[in-house]
C-alpha cells in the first residue's frame, strides 16, 4: 500500500512540474509581449482600448464589491450564531 501511495505523489508531482512548465514556456515574454501589444493596437485602435479597459476595471469593482457583501453576510449570520 506505502509503495502504491508513493507512487500517486510521485506521478501528481510530476504531472504539476509539467503544467508548470508548459504555462512557463507559452508565456509570451520580451518580443513576443511587445509583438501582441501592438497587434491589440492595431485591431481595436486608441479610443478602443480606454473603454475596455473602463469595462474591465467596472467589472473587476463590481466583483469585488460583490465579494464584500457576501463577506458582511456570513459575518452577520456568524454573529447571529453566537448570541443564540
């Protein structure tokens, strides 16, 4: 059974170090970075890329606004809890 067990860990951590590097090796870095930027550029033009990114930092708020809410309800509820 121990040698069996072993062999899980060894083989999950193996199939992480893979992962890890192919997210590593398909990264774009240096060149390829510069290279994508100026596509993104080129395909949505300046005014484009403000809203969108408008868009984003809207939606990132509003998640994490959601997340605060959601934190205040269980802290209630928790408080609640305790004084019954």
């Amino acid at each position: 059974m121990r040698t069996f067990a072993r062999k899980i860990d060894y083989n999950k951590k193996q199939t992480d170090m893979q992962t890890s590097l192919f997210i590593l090796l398909w990264m774009p870095q240096g060149w390829e970075l510069i290279i994508l930027l100026i596509v993104v550029l080129l395909l949505f033009g300046g005014k484009k890329i403000p809203e969108l990114m408008k868009g984003i930092g809207k939606g990132i708020k509003g998640f994490k606004d959601g997340m605060k809410e959601i934190e205040e309800d269980i802290k209630s509820e928790d408080s609640l809890n305790d004084k019954k």
